[in-house]
C-alpha cells in the first residue's frame, strides 16, 4: 500500500484504464453500427473517421484522467459532476487490489502490443534496406527490382520509396506503368506506410473482429485515395480502372502466398477490387464530415466515459472485495 | 538484416563467380575498388554469418559460395515484405498497388472490364455529340 502523490498517480492511471475500456466498448458499438454508412462519405472523410474511431478511447482516456484529478476535483464550477463521477480514496493505493490487476493487464497489453509492432517495423526496415540495395535507382523515389514477379509497392516508414519489379515493367505498357508509379508516388505523399503501421497500433486494442474490419477500411481507404491522387477526369479514372484489372490479372499468376489462398481472403480481395474499380467509374455526390454528429457523439461518450468509472468502480467492489 | 555496399557488391561479384576464397576476391576488389585483404575476410564472414554466404574448408582457407540466388533472394523479400496486405492485421506498413496474391474470380474481372468498357463507349458517344 503506497499513499500520497505516488497513490494519486497509480490511481489516475486505474481511472484512465476504466475509461478507456468503457470508451473502447462505446466506439466499437458505434462503428459496429454505422460501418455499412461510412461508403457514403468521401474518402478523405472516411479516413478522418476512421482515425477518430481509433484514437477517441485514447482521447476520452486523456480527458477523465484529467478530470479526476485534484485539477478539476477541486474546481466549484464542475460540482455537479464530481458529485456523480468521483474517485475514493485517491491518495491510498492498495498494490494488491484489482485496481492494481487492472493497471498491470492494460500496460502488459500495451507492451505486448509495442514489442509485437516494432519487432514488425524492425523486420520490415531491413527487408527494405535489403531490396534497396539490390535495386536500381530509377528517381529518388522509385526503385526498380529485378525479378519476374510483377510487383509494385511502397515501403519504409522514415523515408518510404515505390519499388516497382522489372516482370511488371515488362508486362505493362508505357501508360499502365506510369498510373501504377504515380498511384506508388501517392503513397509515398501520404506517407501511407507509417500511418498504417500506426493505424494496426492503436486497432490493436479492440476485438478481432473491429480491428479487422478497421484495417481492412483504412486499408481500402488509402488505396482508393491513391488511385485517384491524380486523376483530373473521367478518361483517367476508366485508365486506371483498367490497369487495376490488368495487374490483378497478371499478378493472380503469380501467386505466391500460397497459404492464404482461403475463401475468406479471396472474398476480401475481390471486395478491395471492386470496391476500387466501382469508386473510379462513379461519380455520385459523397456526404461531408458529419460533424454535428460527431460531436455530439465525442460529448456523449466523454459524459458516458465520466460518469461510469465511478459506477464501474462500486460494482466491481459490490462484487468482489477491494 | 542490413548489407554495406561493399556486402553487397561481394554477394553481387560471389553470383557472377565459382565457389572462391578471400584471397581472390581481395584480388578481383583490390583492382576495382582497393581495399585490404582483412576487409573482404571480415565482409565474407559477415555475410555468412548472415546465412547469406555458405562455406567449405579447402586446405588451409575457406571457400564462399552464395546459400541464395539472386532471383530467389528477391522473391523472399517481396514476399515477406507483401505478406503483411494479405495478413492484414499483423504487418501493415507498406501499400501495394494490388495484391500479389490475388487469386480473383476470371469472370468477376471480366466483368468489371467489361463495365469499364461501357463507361469507357458512353463517354466517347458523349464526346461526339
């Protein structure tokens, strides 16, 4: 047992831990119930809320720890509040109580996460270093591979480059290959690497079946922004809508992920493709960021988030002892 | 794994050659780039060591031969490097135009060409018009 600025310390951080679990179960919820929605908004707004969905638990996590402590408890102006959300003893923390188990699985999760994700990083960077280094420069950019594989990626998360294999150079023409170097480029713009190894970080703290379903979006997210990244008109659209189709062609003769050939993966491709080709032939009005509504859910989260801890914290001890 | 330039240009020259020994790949570097014998002996027993090279004792010295060829190295690391678009909640860090592994439907393909196509007719009759 530990007391004082210590105590209060471990004791925001357990506040922090429950509102981020209540946030966590809220903005699932939430997603799970608006998921078939979000094709309505443009792409740019897709992602944004897609970055939202992902880093609110950390941001409404942030809020009522601040709130919670001696900062805001003490202020007269949020009396009401306190009254309805408050910690008990704040400067007592018992090392043996579940508000130390529940602190101790959240940062062995996290640090599983973290080591999990940068053993992640650390592989892909030398993979990349490897293949830079066999490489022929083409631009600061673009690096061409020699192989027969028809490929084209980016890659590297500091500096990300395109890599682009002779086989599809070989195989596509002079136009095919410049709208899959320019879409390439695009993610390099965007820096589209590193936000993704971001992305599978904070999705990695909800269940199988949101992170999958968040990857996958932010995934085909930021292919559609590529593919049309330069596209000025409808010619241009049914151009790379073509070349999408040639190279999934070509490259579906070179499978060489063998173990994935599952149902579940080729109806995940299948979806990413025509969902692809379906937004450059389209040209329907998307919906603007629905702010209004984003806010209010932000605010009412924030209230839910508050105001549970509290109870959280009395049905766990009715239920079990301190 | 990471490769110095000059690892890299060993393993490029040990691709071209027969098995060989230090000695003689100081003396093909020693008139193209210099560089002491110790050098290619240290950058031989790291690329080893980063079971890229494999090795036999013949007499006194060992004689280096690439564990890996050139094409094959490549495609492993295209493939480990894509792996994470198909395993996509594992290592998301790099976008691909599309998918290596795409083992689509030929008639869904088609028929997106197809609509393609359409689109493609109805703008051209727009045009003219």
């Amino acid at each position: 047992m530990i007391y004082d600025q210590w105590a209060l310390a471990f004791n925001l951080l357990t506040v922090g831990v429950l509102a981020f679990v209540v946030a966590n179960i809220f903005v699932s919820s939430v997603f799970w119930s608006i998921k078939g929605k979000l094709a309505d908004y443009t792409v740019s707004t897709r992602k944004s809320l897609l970055w939202l969905l992902v880093l609110t638990p950390w941001l409404i996590t942030l809020s009522v720890t601040l709130f919670f402590s001696p900062l805001f408890q003490n202020a007269s102006t949020f009396t009401w509040l306190t009254d309805l959300a408050h910690w008990h003893h704040p400067d007592i923390f018992y090392f043996l109580s579940w508000h130390s188990f529940s602190l101790l699985i959240f940062v062995g999760f996290s640090l599983y996460v973290f080591t999990k994700k940068m053993i992640v990083l650390y592989h892909n960077h030398h993979q990349v270093s490897l293949l830079r280094a066999f490489g022929t420069e083409k631009s600061k950019q673009v690096t061409i591979i020699e192989s027969s594989i028809p490929t084209a990626f980016t890659g590297g998360l500091i500096n990300p480059s395109c890599f682009i294999s002779t086989g599809l150079i070989e195989q596509t023409s002079v136009d095919e290959l410049e709208i899959i170097i320019q879409h390439e480029l695009a993610h390099v713009h965007y820096s589209d690497p590193l936000k993704k190894w971001l992305f599978s970080f904070f999705s990695a703290y909800f269940t199988r079946n949101v992170k999958h379903l968040f990857i996958s979006m932010m995934s085909l997210s930021m292919e559609q922004d590529a593919d049309s990244f330069f596209v000025k008109n409808q010619q241009q659209s049914h151009n790379v809508a073509s070349t999408l189709i040639k190279f999934t062609k070509l490259a579906a003769n070179y499978s060489i992920h063998p173990q994935y050939k599952s149902e579940l993966f080729v109806h995940f491709c299948r979806h990413s493709i025509e969902q692809r080709v379906l937004h450059l032939l389209n040209d329907k009005q998307f919906k603007p960021f629905p702010k209004g509504g984003v806010l209010i859910v932000i605010l009412l989260l924030a209230l839910i988030s508050t105001t549970s801890v509290d109870s959280l914290h009395h049905v766990v001890e009715t239920l079990f002892t301190h | 794994m990471q490769l110095g330039e000059l690892e890299k240009q060993v393993l490029e020259y040990l691709w071209k050659a027969k098995p060989t020994d230090a000695k003689q790949v100081h003396s093909y570097f020693e008139k193209n780039r210099g560089g002491s014998l110790n050098t290619i002996q240290s950058t031989l027993d790291r690329l080893f060591k980063k079971n890229l090279l494999g090795r036999v004792k013949d007499g006194h010295a060992f004689q280096y031969f690439p564990k890996v060829k050139r094409h094959e190295l490549i495609g492993q690391l295209i493939k480990d490097v894509t792996n994470d678009f198909i395993v996509e909640d594992e290592n998301s860090v790099i976008a691909a135009f599309s998918s290596i592994s795409s083992d689509l439907d030929e008639h869904q393909l088609n028929k997106l060409e197809a609509m393609i196509e359409g689109q493609r007719q109805k703008l051209q009759k727009n045009t003219e018009k």
